[in-house]
C-alpha cells in the first residue's frame, strides 16, 4: 500500500525508516501541523511529500493508508477523519483513552468502508508468534499467572508521556504493552482489576502496578513506569513449566530474541529458542497490508485480533481507575 504518516515524532520516524526496504508498502506522504517540520521530516526519512496540515493529507488521493503516531488524546479525532476521507488506518498503541472511545473508532471505520487496527508492532515478531503458538499448544499447561514489565526513565519535562492533556501516562504508554501480552496469553479478557500508582506533578501515572483477573485460576501481574531504570520483561507461569524472556516488546532490527522455556514433564530439558532480528514495524505494516488486500473477517488479523484492542482499553481504564480512587474494579465487557 501507499502510506501517509500524520504525526513526525520518534516513533513515526522508526515507521517510515522501516517501510523503506519493504518490497510492497512506501511511505508516499508525511504531515505535520508545521509545514517547515513536515518537509524536514520527508527530507530525512526518504523524500515523501510534506503537508503542512493532516486535511491536506487525508486529501491526497495516492494515499491508501494512514499510519497514526500523534499523542494519544489525538488518535480517535484523527482516525474518524482518515476513515471518512476513505483511508485505512493503523493507528498507535493504544487506540484510545476509553473503551467507548475505541469503539467509536471502529464504528467509524466500519462507517468509511476501510480498516481500522492498533499499532502493537511486538505482535509480528516471531517471537510472539511463538509464543502463542506453544501456548495453543499447551506446552507449559494451563495459564495460571503473567507477568510483565515495561518501564524507562522520561527525563525530558516537555515529554508528551508527562501531560496529562495529551493522555500521557506509564500505563498508556509502556503498561498498555503489558495488558496486551496477558491478553494474549491468557487468552480471554479480564474481569477485575486493583492497582496502585506514583503520580508526577503533571497527574500522570510515573510508576503503576496492577493485578488483572480472569475467569478461572488466571492471574496476571502488570507493572510500568516512567521513571526507572529501562527493562522489559515477561514471564508466563502455566500448570506445567514456565516461559521466560527479556526484551519483550521493543527489540531493535539488528538484535536477536530468544525465548526460555522450561517444561515439567520427566526428564525434559530447559529450551532456549532463538530467532533472527527482524523489524517489527515493517513486518506490522505488511500484515495489515495483507489483512486490507485479502479482505479477512471482521475479526482481523490472527497477529492483532480487533476485539483484543476493546478488551485492552476496558482493562486499562480499570487499572487507572483502581490506582486512583483505590480498590478493586470491575473491567467492563
């Protein structure tokens, strides 16, 4: 597909720079509410066109695709306006600030005739293709605990992950990441959520950790921040071994996974399974490249199913809740 990028921060550099190999997708276009950044941007990530608004974007008929990377109290506005404007949209983690608010999103998708899916990149890796696939398979059991953890240290006070405005946030930002593993691995939504935070000066969640739980003896712990150390981390403890690794969500092209797994059967060995680098955000844009081509269910892609991105905002709003006004709350379904 021909894409358009709405957004010239870090993240939608890393998503221009890793179309460019792409034997199918091209950044064709890039917009920015400054027209002197836009082309600045185009210039430095392989020379598309450059609008000094995103209307005009939406208004270029080469455009096929949108890839959405703005601040996340920007996404729901902007992808409404991209689907009516008949382009298909992937839109950054998370797809909104609400459940209502991603569900509206999907409505006006639905209403353009195009598609509309988030933008978790992990979920192309071969490593989380793995993953669940051994857990379709049973190899550790029965999933009775996760865990994971994103966090890093926002150092930058104009950090749009620090404004409360902007829906900023350790849990919007690197958390969300976290609820959407469990999701994965648990297979099922959440039903109930308690957590507790760190708050900055700002109202924003610095530091959160929270307990999810599902239906049946699934448990998943959580925990973000953007004010430690960096690491990333899962662990998912089943009825019968355990699956392991570090590096979970972000790793760069160049660098190999790996994944560490240990069964309890008799006499089994503990496995490391490696794979290759691979650029996850290339390898994301293909998949809806293909999922926008071949016209899949409304399901969507097997990688990123769509009704897990409403789960991950209910559970998210939960945890949120819970940190703020304290207890236990229920996830709605």
């Amino acid at each position: 597909m021909r894409w358009g990028i709405i957004s010239t921060g870090h993240i939608a550099g890393k998503f221009a720079d890793a179309l460019r190999p792409s034997g199918s997708e091209q950044v064709v276009a890039v917009a920015s509410r400054d027209a002197a950044r836009a082309a600045e941007f185009a210039r430095g990530h392989g020379g598309a066109r450059a609008y000094g608004s995103y209307a005009a974007l939406l208004a270029d008929a080469d455009v096929d695709a949108v890839y959405i990377g703005l601040p996340n109290s920007m996404h729901a506005e902007w992808a409404a306006k991209a689907a009516a404007a008949g382009k298909h949209v992937l839109c950054e983690k998370p797809m909104g600030v609400s459940r209502a608010e991603a569900a509206a999103m999907f409505e006006a998708a639905r209403a353009g005739g195009v598609w509309l899916m988030e933008a978790f990149m992990y979920r192309f890796h071969p490593r989380t293709l793995k993953l669940a696939e051994l857990l379709r398979q049973g190899a550790i059991g029965e999933v009775r605990l996760v865990r994971a953890s994103f966090a890093f240290m926002a150092t930058n006070p104009a950090d749009v992950r620090l404004n409360a405005e902007l829906a900023g946030g350790a849990l919007m930002d690197v958390g969300c990441y976290c609820v959407n593993l469990a999701r994965l691995a648990v297979g099922q939504a959440p039903s109930r959520a308690l957590a507790a935070a760190r708050w900055a000066p700002s109202g924003v969640d610095l530091t959160l950790a929270g307990t999810l739980e599902y239906p049946g003896a699934a448990l998943a712990q959580i925990s973000c921040s953007l004010a430690t150390s960096f690491h990333q981390s899962v662990q998912i403890v089943g009825s019968a071994g355990v699956i392991q690794y570090d590096g979970a969500f972000n790793l760069p092209a160049d660098q190999a996974g790996v994944l560490h797994i240990r069964r309890d059967a008799p006499g089994a060995a503990p496995e490391t399974i490696e794979f290759p680098g691979v650029n996850q955000y290339q390898a994301e844009a293909e998949g809806f490249a293909r999922l926008v081509a071949a016209g899949h269910g409304a399901a969507g892609l097997p990688e990123m199913p769509l009704a897990e991105t409403l789960d991950n905002m209910a559970a998210i709003e939960a945890l949120l809740r819970s940190a703020r006004d304290g207890g236990a709350v229920e996830v709605a379904q």
